[in-house]
C-alpha cells in the first residue's frame, strides 16, 4: 500500500497526509510486474486516481478492471496496455470500451474467453497481442477465433507471441499480418 502514497493523500499505512504525498497524480507509467505486495485493492487506487495513467503492467489489471466496470466506477481511461492473468474473470468488451486506445494485450486464455475476443474488432488498432494458456486450462483454437481480429488488425499487429495454443497456421498470419515483426510460437 506505500503505493498509494504515490499519488493518493496518504502515508504508507492509509492515514491521512496531506503535503508531500500523493503529489504524482500525473504519472502515465506504473511499472509493478514482478513487485511484492501489489494488490488488487491498490491497482484499483491507481485505475480511478491517475487519469493520464497509459501503461501499467499489473498481471492482474483486466480483472480489476473488469470489477470496476461491473460496478460503473470507470468512465473511460488512457490504457493503451492491458495485463490478465488466468485465475480471474475478464470481461474484455468491458476493458475495450473502457480503454479505446488499447493497442497491447497480454491475455491468458481461459473457457469463454473466446466469445469476447471479437471485441478486440472495436479497438482502433492493435500493435501486440501475447496469447498464452499459463493455467493449463484451455487451450485456444487460434485460427478458428482470431481470424476476425487479425483481418481487422493484421496491417497494424507488429509483435505477435502465442505460447500452449492450437491451430495456429502460419499461412494465414502471412497473409492477414504483413506488419508483423516478431512472431513468437512457443509450446504450441
């Protein structure tokens, strides 16, 4: 929570202290992947305190975005990144209508996940999309439910990493993503 005091009034145990803290109210990146003690209470904190906020690398940023949306808390934000982790529910036309300007996404595949990836259509572009099963639970059909998504967005789609999916057809990332720079196809 000493987070917080980053750009909330407050000192490292939630008092009350104004002055010296909660002063970067303005930060547009928020890098945490890989911190102790980051929560899911503070990332929240961050998504409704830091409303020039683009890039913020909590694992778990769809979940709690997903939980604010449900609650009609965000209006809309400047994300232009967006982290999921498998073990919570997403709701991602939910964070794509919250955050227009998604460009980078980092999903974990899970059951239903494939309903709502054709939100992703309504994304004005979309520059890097990482795709993994780290659960182990489902293991995504990539040309049956991504075929939509990248004719929308092949001419923009420079890095795409696709780790412990199935079907996936080179041929057709060919022809539907000419900008693409990194291919990255792990465990598949």
């Amino acid at each position: 929570l000493g987070l917080l005091s980053l750009f909330l009034q407050q000192d490292g145990q939630g008092r009350p202290a104004p002055g010296r803290f909660g002063v970067c109210s303005l930060l547009s990146r928020l890098l945490v992947a890989g911190s102790q003690g980051v929560t899911d209470r503070g990332a929240r904190e961050a998504l409704l305190s830091l409303p020039s906020l683009q890039v913020f690398d909590y694992p778990n940023t769809g979940a709690v975005l997903s939980c604010l949306c449900r609650e009609d808390r965000v209006v809309q934000l400047q994300l232009t990144c967006l982290h999921c982790s498998p073990e919570e529910e997403l709701d991602l036309a939910a964070c794509v209508s919250a955050c227009p300007r998604l460009a980078h996404l980092h999903l974990a595949t899970q059951l239903g996940l494939e309903d709502s990836l054709l939100a992703l259509l309504d994304l004005e572009e979309l520059v890097e999309l990482k795709m993994c099963d780290e659960s182990g639970q489902y293991c995504l059909p990539v040309s049956r439910h991504l075929r939509p998504v990248f004719q929308r967005h092949g001419a923009t789609l420079v890095y795409l990493a696709l780790a412990e999916v199935r079907e996936v057809e080179v041929g057709l990332l060919a022809a539907l993503c000419p900008a693409l720079r990194h291919l990255a196809l792990l465990w598949n």
